[in-house]
C-alpha cells in the first residue's frame, strides 16, 4: 500500500472531496447555450423555446445527447427557471394598451 494515499488516525477518516464525473459540456459550450437562449428571450417575433428545441439544438451544435430530464438540469445550473414568458405581438401598440386600461368596466360605478 501507498503510504501517501492514507493518513493513519482520525485525520484519515475525514471526508474528502469527490471530483465525480466531468461535465459532457465544456464551459465553452454552456456559454454558447447561455447565449443561444437570451437572444432568444429577447427576439422580437415571439414564441418560446421548448425543451425538445433545447435538446435539438445541444444535439445540432454540439453532437452531445441529452435526455429531456437531464436538459432542464442543464438550465438549472445555468441560471435559467423553466419559466415561459409570454410573446408581443409584432403590431402591439403600448398607448393603446393604456388607454384599454383605463376604460371603466360596465360594472364599474
């Protein structure tokens, strides 16, 4: 036995850090996807990411595959909720949205 690798007393039964296994994105990867995913937050013409578009696209830009679950974990430690948003649409007007909120409902004395 390797002396190096064991502490005699107490201090060798102390817990140590496991490295467990090394993450099938690289950081350089996950930043891509981060990227991907807020200009997506942010387009102009609506509509929302689904996991399975999440999951094709890790497949399409990466060649990793990823179960649906595992693909909600990945935003998870990503920063992202799995939160939809709701889309504008292209010809919303603002002014006119608050004008209709402030009509006085029929019910309204």
């Amino acid at each position: 036995m390797d002396q190096q690798l064991f502490k005699p007393g107490l201090s060798g039964l102390e817990s140590k850090k496991s490295s467990g296994r090394p993450p099938r994105l690289t950081d350089e990867q996950a930043k891509q996807l981060t990227l991907m995913l807020t200009e997506a937050a942010k387009s102009e013409t609506g509509g929302r990411l689904t996991g399975q578009d999440i999951q094709g696209y890790i497949l399409s830009e990466f060649g990793i595959s990823f179960h649906l679950n595992h693909v909600y974990k990945i935003l998870r430690k990503l920063g992202f909720s799995w939160l939809s948003s709701r889309s504008k649409h292209p010809k919303q007007n603002v002014e006119v949205m608050e004008a209709f909120k402030k009509l006085p409902l029929v019910n309204d004395r």
